[in-house]
C-alpha cells in the first residue's frame, strides 16, 4: 500500500478535525406539548430540564416548548407547581412532538402535620438557611428574556434577548450580580399613537432585583415580615417535592408599598421554592413610583396591577433562580383624548444553561444597567433563524401571529 504523503495527511486530518467540529456544533431539538392527565388543560410554566446537563426550559402558555440540546438526550424531566414530576423518554425520532401528560400531585394526610406549627418561625428558619441552601459558587447562567407590551389587545412591543447571568455567591456579602446581553432583538409597531413613551421598572435587570434570596429588604427582612400577617396555607408539591405554604397580607399602613401573596417553602431543605407577590394597590401614588422609571409630560399614568412570580430550583444539592415572571396592568391617559388606553407589559425570564460555576464577575462596562433601556440595546426583527441554536421560551400562537402583523406593516413602511 502506498504511504500517504504529507500533504495527503494534513487534508486527512483538516477533513477528521472538521468533522469533529460539525459533531460539536450539533444542535438536537425536542418540542411538545404538556397537558394535565385529567382535564387534558395544557399547563403553562412546566419546566422541561435534560437531567444529563443544567439545561433546560418553561412551557409557554400554550403548554408548548422546544428544547436545544448539545447532547442527545434519552429522556428528560418534566415538573409543574402542583404535580408529580414526569420521566419523559425520548423516542429515536425526535422530529415527532411529544406529547406529555402530568398528573396531580397528592399531599397524604401525615404531611400537613405543618399547619400546627407557627408560619413566622418557618419563614425566619427558612431565611436563616438561605446561605446554606442556594449556590456558594460565583456563577454564570446563559437565560432567556422577552418582553412584550400590549394596548388594549394588540401588541404594540416584542423584546427578546439570550442574556449571560453572572451571580455571586449566596454565602457571600460581597459580589455585584450583572446581567450582560448576548444576542437580542425587538418589534415596535409603526403607528404614530402606539408610542408610549413611559418606561417600566425592570428590563433584563429583574432576576437582579427581585432576586428576593438577596434582596431581603423586599420582603424577607425580619422588620419588613412584621407589617405582615402571615398564615398557614394548604401544601403543594414541585419536583415531587412537599411545600409548606404560607400566605402573606398588609396587617398594617407603613411609609412604603407592600405586597400579597404566598410562599412555598421546601419541607426537607426549609429552602424557598417559590414567591408570588401581588403589589397592593391602595396607595396609587407609592404602587406608581414602585413600577414607573419614566413617562413623558402630559400623561397620566394610573396603575391596575403587578404581579410577580420568582422560582428557585433544587439540583439534589443546592438551590438557584430558575424562572421569573412579571406582568404590570396600567392605564396611560393623555390630554386632549377622550379615553384612557389600557396596557399590560409582560416579562418572562428562564435560565436554560449555567455556563459556569467558577465564573469571572461581568465587568460594568459590559453590563446591562438599571438605567438602560432595553430597546436601545437590541436590534430589530429580521432573521426567521434568529434562535436557531439557542433554548428560548417558544412564543404563543397569539404572540406569533402578532409577530406576523406587526413585521409584515413594518416592512410596507420601509
């Protein structure tokens, strides 16, 4: 057999080593829809994770999702706030939806054995273990942000950006977590009277702010728990995991906003699982300076509502954000016009992978400040691929079909 000359190797070995990159480049996709096994209701917020990698995703409202991988996977973990966890296996076709059903997770009587004890001592428990339970290293999580506006039932503003999350320790009092966009893009509907000129509180920045396992003095601070009445609620399960609940209401008028909602609590680890506030709307002057950065002069910004929703994730060692929720209900009135237009703005925010668990802090140049705003930092619509290899949150069929219009009329203006 005749010997490979040199120059024969070296393309041998450029044809193996460009191989090996087209492997490593390798994106697998799993969709599918989540029901519940009993009503068949498709379930919104079910996080869909690949147990062989930190990565994973949320069902969109629709119940529907799309998970990127850079492994093939064999199965994957499907899990819903009040239902039992799902091993989902993978079928060697993975251009077929899956169809996921979950059933109802059930809490035995000898579990709400909890209901005797007192709510405040479990929360001040739960607080003092916080260093404890979440993540002692200084990481760096890859998540999935959007944003959208609507005026009364159109969309008006779609954001969408795959941010670098970098989070100090929780054992640590020092630290600055920063959120760094890696790739973004935004929609804005081309007629004149749909600008609305007043910026919301929040943007990219939100799992910095209302990460309330750092941000105490939200809610979690022994002197902020005393304006509120806090009572015993009826379990729940996440991840096949038992929760105590425990809601919590203004007992009192104070100098600041304060907020409505409930707890869960992990019953082994005592680790928080979830928090869903409602801000009180009583005081429209203080619920106004806790939503509204900005609004232009000679309108009239009357708030409706704000909730919010922060998940936290056990890995089997230790906790981290997961998943946030927010959405604000407001009125803007203008003068000279007759009606006040209703608008609801919405942020959704998943961490789908954790690049690093011995990460480098974002320096604040490349940061995404408090002060920015997210639609000067991102580009717009044009690219039907534009998410080609990342994990995102899929959009609803009515946000789809929004994208649509609003693309389509942006074009016949250019």
């Amino acid at each position: 057999m005749k010997p490979l000359s040199k120059k024969m190797l070296i393309s041998v070995l450029l044809m193996l080593l460009a191989g090996m990159a087209a492997a490593q480049n390798t994106v697998y996709m799993v969709s599918g829809v989540v029901r519940d096994d009993n009503t068949g209701k498709r379930l919104n917020a079910a996080t869909i994770t690949n147990p062989d990698s930190h990565e994973a995703t949320v069902t969109n409202e629709d119940g529907f999702f799309t998970l990127k991988t850079k492994q093939k996977p064999s199965v994957l973990l499907v899990s819903c706030l009040g239902y039992n966890t799902v091993t989902a296996v993978l079928p060697d076709d993975l251009d077929r939806p899956l169809r996921i059903r979950l059933k109802p997770g059930v809490i035995t009587l000898n579990e709400i054995i909890v209901s005797t004890m007192d709510p405040e001592e479990i929360v001040m428990s739960a607080i003092d273990k916080i260093h404890h339970n979440y993540s002692h290293d200084n990481e760096l999580l890859r998540c999935f942000y959007r944003e959208t506006t609507q005026k009364g039932k159109r969309y008006i503003f779609v954001a969408e950006a795959v941010t670098h999350l970098y989070k100090a320790g929780y054992n640590r009092l020092t630290g600055i977590d920063r959120v760094a966009i890696e790739k973004g893009r935004r929609l804005v509907s081309t007629r004149a009277n749909d600008t609305l000129g007043a910026k919301i509180q929040g943007g990219p920045t939100l799992p910095i702010g209302l990460d309330l396992m750092k941000k105490r003095d939200i809610l979690l601070e022994r002197s902020e728990l005393a304006h509120y009445h806090l009572r015993i609620g009826i379990p729940e399960v996440i991840d096949g995991r038992p929760q105590i609940v425990i809601s919590f209401e203004p007992a009192e008028i104070t100098d600041h906003v304060l907020y409505h909602g409930r707890m869960l609590i992990d019953r082994e680890t005592l680790s928080f699982t979830r928090i869903e506030m409602s801000l009180d709307m009583s005081d429209e002057i203080r619920a106004t300076e806790c939503i509204l950065r900005h609004k232009p002069a000679g309108v009239r910004f009357k708030p409706r509502e704000l909730t919010t929703t922060i998940d936290y994730r056990y890995d089997g060692h230790v906790s981290r954000l997961h998943y946030l929720h927010s959405d604000v209900r407001f009125y803007c009135e203008w003068r000279k016009r007759l009606f006040a237009a209703p608008y609801h703005v919405t942020a959704e925010m998943v961490v789908t992978d954790v690049l690093s668990t011995d990460a480098q802090p974002i320096s604040g140049r490349s940061s995404f400040g408090y002060g920015d705003y997210f639609y000067d930092k991102v580009q717009a619509f044009n690219d039907p691929d534009f998410w080609r290899d990342y994990i995102i949150i899929e959009p609803t069929e009515s946000l789809e079909h929004a994208i649509g219009k609003l693309s389509k009329k942006r074009k016949e203006k250019d």
